[in-house]
C-alpha cells in the first residue's frame, strides 16, 4: 500500500513538470568579439556598450547590451526572434567604451550582419576623435 501510494504521488508530480522549449529555428543567434587595438586593460569602472542598428533608419536600434569590463576583447552574443528581423534592413554591429561618461573608444566602420548571412563578426573599436 505505502509503496503504491509513493508511485502514485511521484507519476503525478512528474506529469505536473512541464518542460517548454523555443524552436531554434525561431531564433537570430548574433555574437562575437569586441576589441580595440593595442588596448586589454580598461580603467575601472568602464563600460562596454554592443548595438545592432539598421543604418538605413537613423536611430533604429535592434538591440543593445551594456556591461562592466576590465579587459578587451570581450564576447557579446545576442539572441534575437526571427520575427523581430527586417528582410529590407540593413543591419550592423556597433560598440563603444566609455568611463565616467567619457567616450574612450567607438566604432568608425560597418561591421555587417544578419541579412548578409553573417551572424558571428569581430568588431574592432578605435579611440574616440
């Protein structure tokens, strides 16, 4: 009896976990490395900013990450729905180093992605003019 009523709850406890997964499909895997030549060490407190923009929409962000880094280069990845992808649009990566808000070092070229069918790109930063 005991040992029947022990199955009973474990086969109801089982069948209440439910396991819910996104097909991958579904999804715009964008990643990489973000550096600046002849730079690894960053003064404390700097901030890394990575962008995916349209440039054909002046100030169309596609998403952004902003995080505390000590070093360079860093990774950053984004996952993006596939629904969220403009066919038209023309995608780039851009990044920028900042400390105490002063820019210390951006992006000056186009680093393209996504609908050229490049989803990994290193980006390199220059210091700021």
């Amino acid at each position: 009896m005991y040992r029947a009523i022990t199955m009973l709850l474990a086969v109801l406890m089982l069948s209440a976990c439910v396991t819910v997964n996104d097909p991958e499909e579904d999804k715009i895997n964008v990643g990489g490395m973000v550096g600046a030549q002849g730079v690894s060490n960053l003064p404390v407190g700097s901030v890394v900013t990575v962008a995916i923009i349209d440039v054909k929409q002046r100030g169309a962000i596609l998403a952004q990450k902003r995080f505390s880094v000590a070093k360079l280069p860093t990774m950053f990845k984004f996952q993006l729905p596939a629904e969220a992808i403009n066919k038209e649009a023309d995608y780039v990566v851009v990044s920028l180093v900042k400390n105490n808000d002063r820019l210390l070092f951006q992006t000056y070229q186009r680093f393209p992605v996504i609908n050229n069918g490049e989803t990994m790109v290193q980006v390199t930063m220059e210091r700021a003019r």
